[in-house]
C-alpha cells in the first residue's frame, strides 16, 4: 500500500456517498476534471433499493 491509494480510496467514497464531482475535484487538487470523473463510476452495488424512498 502507498499514500497515492489513500488518495484513490477517499476520492471512491466521497463519490459514493453522493458528494458532487466538482467539489471532490478541488478538495483532491485535480486541475483537470477528466481525472475526477473515474471515482464515479458506478459501483455494483449502485442499484440496489433504487426504487425505494
């Protein structure tokens, strides 16, 4: 394990947790948006109770 997963890590749960992308992008640095929009791939679990409130 290196500091740079750490990194990868909070980016995949501050993305699954619903934070918008544009703020994830300035709390990690990342100049372009491009490297911001692989934490919000969806996960598998994405659908589950989907349709519930």
């Amino acid at each position: 394990m290196h500091p740079h997963m750490l990194r990868h890590a909070c980016g995949f749960y501050l993305a699954s947790i619903g934070h918008d992308t544009r703020a994830i992008q300035a709390y990690l640095g990342h100049k372009n948006i491009q490297h911001t929009i692989r934490y919000t791939e969806l996960s598998p679990d994405c659908f589950q109770n989907f349709w519930l409130d």
